[in-house]
C-alpha cells in the first residue's frame, strides 16, 4: 500500500512539473520600471505585439533584446542586443542568468533614431525618412514613416501601424521626453517657443496689440503629434514618437480638444476591431489669418516661408483586411466666424458613417468633417494612394 501511495505521489509530481514545463513563459511588459525597458523582438527584425498586455512564449523559445544606439546596452550584459530564453513562468534566460522581465534594464530611456531615404512621396514634394531602430547595420525596425520636405520644414504626413489587439493594455507610463531635432530642416525647438511665436505673430500682423489676440497664455501653437505617443504599446515605443518632424505646429485648444478626441475614437474603434489598423496623418494647405489692416497672412513660424502653419490636419484609418478607409480632416483655425465652401476637403459624410459628434461643430476646439477616401485623395495630391473599396465606420 506504501508503495503505491509512493508511486501515484511521484507520478502526480512528474505530471506536475511536465505540466509547468508545457506552459511555458507568460510576463507583463508593463509596469513600475518599464522607462528603461528594452524592446523584445521576434527573429531579430519583427516588434513582438503582447497579447492583454503580456508576452508569452514556449519554454525554450528565444526573443531579442533591443537597447538600440550604439552607447546603450542591456544592464549586465555590455550588449545592445541579446537573446532571452524562456525558462518557465515569468523566468528569462539571460547570460547565463534567471531573471523576470522586470529586471531587464537598458542602461538609458530609448529614444531610437531617423534614417533618411531617397524614396520620394507627396508627389515629390517630399522624402521619406523613417523613425525606429538601428538593429544592425543592414536592418533598420521602422516605427514611424514619415514624409517630410526638407526645403519647406514641414511634414506632408506620418503613416504607422495601431495594434488593436493589445491598445487597451498599452504603456501608461506618464514621462515625455523633450522633442528630438535629428533630420529637422529648421528650427523648430526654437520656432515653437511662446516667446518666439509673440515675435513672429508680432510682424507678421504689423502690431503687437493684433498679435496679441492670437499668441496669449491661452492660445499658443503647441507641437501637434502626428502620429500620437499613445497609438503605440511599449514605453519605449512610446518615447520614440517625440520627433519634431513628427509634429506640426496645431494651435492648443484644438490639440487638446477635437484632435484629442479624434485620437481616442481611432483607438477604440481599432481596439473595437482587434486588428491592426494603418494610421495616415498629415497636413494641408497653410493657414491665413487676418493682420491689423484686416489682410489675410500666411502663418510660417519661421523666416523665409519655412514651418508653415497648416490650415487643415487629416487623418486617414486604413482597414488593410477590409481594404476600408475614413477620413478624418480638422480645420485649424480657432478663430474662425463661420465656415465657407474653402474650408472643405469633401463632401462631410460623419453623420452617413459613424463618425458625427456634437462637438465637431465647435470652431475654437477645431471644426471636423469626414471625407470619402476617393474624394479626399483627389483633392490633397500629397496622401499616400491606398487600395479602397469602401468606408469604414465609426466605432459604436
């Protein structure tokens, strides 16, 4: 009887562990410490997407490690880049040491860095430069493409990738690290300075007293993320959306109004969806606003007609499986009496296709209307041409 009290004991042991063994890895990517934590890629190319908020692996798969930049490295190691075995649970196999995520540090915050291309785009009037990952010298992991003209210091559009399958389990880290200027033609740390801004608006109006009305505590040009910190999953990722040319000048309360909006509804329709989504945003056109003799003024930040102010923000969602489109276009004058025909892109379909709120009616928080793709591309020249074959809705 012992003796088979003693077996069926082993062999609930051995079922045990041969059961543990099975489950592998599973481990949060986010939390207290994530303001240092390094990327995990898939096959040494591939940004590895959570799931809930957590990565899992089979016991004795590897993933990569990635403190990019040639001066950072994953603490304990000297390397930038390093291969991690799953050993079970939340452990990692790391140089020859069993540690969880949480204890995986680069030595510095990643910020990534911006290669520069010869592709031409918005009818070549730009190039593309693209922001990511340095992981070797050959691959280069592209987290933000961005068309940008170099003789104008504007950005034409950003385009990237929003994975609703895990946005609602994304990093809520609150750092925000200071705008990067690598690859900007101009300026522009210096043209979005309030105290800069009240000497532009000072001359361009003819009068301080003019300029006044637009550059006050109140209402300021602020840097307008195109595409935004919070449609990526990682801190680090994150972090590496803070590039000026990845901006454009917006005036606040439509950045922290409408916009704002615009981005939360884009977030949840994509985490409505549970696929990932493709996210164009750009600029249009540049805004005129009337000087001290009631003449109409093209707003530039910078001499020379360079770091235009545009007169329209837009934003494109791109279903790629459906191949369904929207357009999403915010005027950006908060100062507008009354809307006329130029301040339409389109014909506004919001209200036909899920996209209507009180709000976008709201000039100082930006006036918003929606767009047919087709119609739209027909008249911006600049955007990207996509494979669309209908409209896609708002979220419910």
């Amino acid at each position: 009887m012992k003796l088979f009290l003693v077996g069926c004991v082993f062999i609930a042991y051995f079922v045990h562990v041969l059961v543990a063994n099975q489950k592998g890895c599973s481990f949060s990517v986010h939390g207290q410490s994530e303001k240092n934590s390094p990327i995990l890629l898939q096959n040494d190319t591939t940004l590895i997407v959570p799931n809930n908020g957590k990565v899992s692996l089979k016991r004795r798969d590897t993933v990569t490690l990635l403190c990019p930049d040639s001066k950072n490295y994953l603490v304990g190691t000297q390397s930038n880049i390093t291969q991690a075995q799953c050993v079970q649970g939340g452990i990692l196999r790391v140089a020859n040491q069993d540690l969880t995520f949480r204890d995986l540090q680069c030595k510095k915050i990643i910020r990534g860095t911006v290669a520069k291309t010869t592709k031409k785009c918005g009818e070549n009037k730009g190039r593309i430069y693209k922001i990511g990952y340095q992981i070797s010298s050959r691959n280069f992991l592209t987290l933000i493409e961005v068309c940008y003209d170099p003789n104008s210091g504007t950005t034409l559009y950003t385009e990237h990738a929003l994975h609703g399958q895990d946005i609602k389990y994304a990093s809520k880290s609150n750092y925000r690290p200071a705008f990067s200027p690598e690859a900007s033609a101009v300026a522009a740390s210096v043209a979005y300075k309030q105290t800069f801004q009240k000497s532009t608006f000072n001359k361009l109006m003819k009068s301080a007293l003019k300029a006044q009305e637009y550059i006050n505590e109140n209402s300021f040009l602020s840097r307008g993320h195109l595409s935004p910190d919070a449609d990526f999953l990682y801190a680090a990722t994150q972090y590496t959306s803070y590039y000026y040319i990845n901006a454009a000048p917006q005036w606040q309360t439509i950045n922290a109004g409408n916009w704002k909006k615009i981005e939360l509804l884009v977030r949840k329709l994509a985490d409505n969806l549970q696929e990932t989504l493709t996210v164009i945003t750009g600029t249009y056109g540049v805004l005129t606003l009337p000087d001290v003799n009631d003449n109409e003024v093209d707003v530039y930040l910078v001499s020379g007609s360079k770091l235009p102010v545009p007169k329209f923000f837009w934003k494109i969602i791109y279903a790629k499986h459906s191949r369904q489109a929207v357009v999403l276009v915010s005027l950006n004058n908060p100062f507008v009496k009354e809307i006329g025909k130029g301040d339409f892109l389109c014909s506004n379909v919001c209200s036909k296709v899920g996209w209507g709120s009180g709000s976008w009616s709201n000039y100082e928080r930006g006036f918003v209307y929606c767009c047919d793709y087709k119609q739209f591309v027909d008249k911006v020249e600049t955007a990207p041409k996509l494979s669309v074959v209908g409209v896609l809705q708002g979220p419910k």
